[in-house]
C-alpha cells in the first residue's frame, strides 16, 4: 500500500454517532454510514489525503488536504442520515507519520490531537448539560485561536438554528443544500409547489444559514493556505 509525508497542514475530521448504544437498529444505521463514507471518498476524492473509514463501531474518520470541501462533507453526512445525529471534531495541523491515502488510520499527528480534543470537548458539554451545545468543534493552531473562538461560536449558533427546523422545513433545506439550483427544482423533485419550497426556507432561514456556511468555507480556505 502507497504511503507519502507531507510537512503541509492537513484537516483531520473524527466523528462519531450519538447515543449509539440506545438506537435501536444499530447495525443497520453503521451500514448506511459506511455507504455516505464511500460516496464522499468518491465524490471529494481530489480533496481527501486519506480515505474516510469507519475506525470504531460509532467512530469514523478522515484528512482533507485542506478546509475547502469539508462542510459539505460534514453536511451530507448530517442531513443523509438523519434522524441519527453526530459529533464532529476538526483539527488543523501536520501530520507526522506516513499518510496512507486508502485509508486514514495510523495517520497521527498535531492534527488528530487537536480532532480528539474537539470532540472530547463536544462529549464533555453534553455530560454536562451546558446549555451551549454544538456538534461541530475546531481546533486550530495557537495563531488561529481567535479565528477558532469565532467560528465555534458561529457553530453554535447554526446548531441552535438547525434545531427548529420541522421535519418538512429540514427535507427542503437538505435538497437545497445538495442541489443548490433554485427553487423551481426543489419544488418539482419534492414533487410540492414553489411557494411551499419558498416559505419553508424562508421560515428556516435557510439563505442565513447557507451564507455562513459560505463564509466559514472561505475562511478555512484562508487558513488552510
């Protein structure tokens, strides 16, 4: 198997399901993951270093070259599985062992830790009961850590945004989302009209949403330089 090293920075994404020991088809739901994984090892190929794989029963995970497409990968695994719900940790940094780039185990380094850290931070929050949660933590660099503070902020925010949402408001966002080709194909492959497409994003706040989803991509390419 082909291995390389890099000193660049890379994006390290861990995730893991929540509350996996409760679902009750289990089994099934690790099934459907493996198969969003392989699509995005597919779909993302020119921008994953390593192959997304899942590492535990519940845990998976992969490296970006860089910050480009990584909401849209943490997107489709949210909104294609849903009603199960994840935890998301992001390190930024280097990766000093050999990469393997079928697959993104024994890859280690600044970048891992700082992925672990971030979800072990998610995981301590909920144990908590904080009243400021997120399923989506970054670790950056000590120079970024202003840039850190702001972006978990905004995190924060779209979570609690994201959980108004009703079920029908979250279909139409999620084919907004995937698509990004208006209103009109929504509404004909939803099989709804485009009124209905269009007060459910406006009630959503779905423009909101997708522009600070926008912003935070620009910025993680930014940093990812």
């Amino acid at each position: 198997m082909s291995t390389f090293h890099s000193d660049r920075s890379f994006v390290a994404i861990i995730g893991d399901i929540r509350g996996s020991r409760s679902l009750t088809q289990r089994r099934e739901i690790q099934e459907n993951l493996g198969t969003i994984l392989q699509e995005i090892n597919e779909g993302f190929e020119a921008d994953i270093a390593a192959k997304f794989l899942i590492t535990l029963g519940d845990e998976f995970q992969g490296l970006l070259f860089d910050g480009r497409s990584l909401l849209k990968i943490i997107e489709k695994i949210k909104m294609s599985l849903y009603p199960v719900t994840f935890r998301f940790g992001i390190g930024m940094g280097r990766i000093t062992t050999d990469i393997y780039p079928e697959m993104a185990l024994g890859a280690d380094g600044p970048a891992f830790y700082r992925a672990r850290s971030a979800i072990e931070l998610l995981k301590e929050n909920e144990s908590k009961k904080k009243a400021v949660l997120s399923d989506l933590s970054f670790r950056f660099e000590e120079k970024n850590s202003t840039t850190e503070r702001l972006l978990n902020t905004v995190f924060t925010l779209l979570y609690s945004l994201e959980h108004t949402w009703t079920d029908r408001q979250r279909e139409i966002i999620t084919d907004q989302l995937f698509h990004q080709d208006g209103q009109k194909a929504s509404a004909l492959r939803l099989g709804i009209t485009q009124s209905a497409v269009h007060k459910a994003l406006s009630a959503g706040s779905y423009y909101t949403y997708e522009k600070a989803l926008k912003e935070i991509t620009s910025v993680m390419e930014e940093i990812s330089i």
